[in-house]
C-alpha cells in the first residue's frame, strides 16, 4: 500500500470572526483536505465539541461512504 501525502498550508486572518472559522474548518474537513483534529484545532474548539458541532451543519463525523463502511465491516 503506498500513502501519499500532501502539505496544505493555510493562512486564515486572524480577525476572522469565530463562526466562519469554524465554518471554514467544517468545510474542510467535510471535504476531507482536513482530519477532524486538524479542524478543531482551525475552529479552535476542543475535538469533542468540534465533533458534536458537525451535525449542526449536517456533516457526518464518519468519513466514509456506504461501500467503504461495507468493506471495513466486512473484514472483521
């Protein structure tokens, strides 16, 4: 199995407001460009809360789809 990755290197203004941060940082991690430790950290939330807040916005905490949850479930 070969893993790649990448660097992404974001500069967000620091006098962007708390509700667009964390916005952003859903976004991004939605988009799966960020893990959800990485967007809490942008949101500047603890994990726990970050993670509680997806659902207000309708993003899954799990970043799978159906055939990868297949999969995985298959194998244990």
């Amino acid at each position: 199995m070969t893993l790649m990755l990448d660097t992404l290197t974001l500069k967000v203004p620091q006098d962007l407001d708390e509700s667009k941060r964390e916005r952003l940082a859903v976004a991004l991690f939605d988009a799966q460009l960020l893990t959800s430790g990485q967007a809490a950290e942008m949101a500047e939330l603890p994990l726990s809360l970050f993670l509680t807040r997806l659902g207000d916005y309708g993003v899954s905490v799990l970043q799978y789809s159906a055939e990868e949850a297949i999969a995985e479930a298959s194998q244990k």
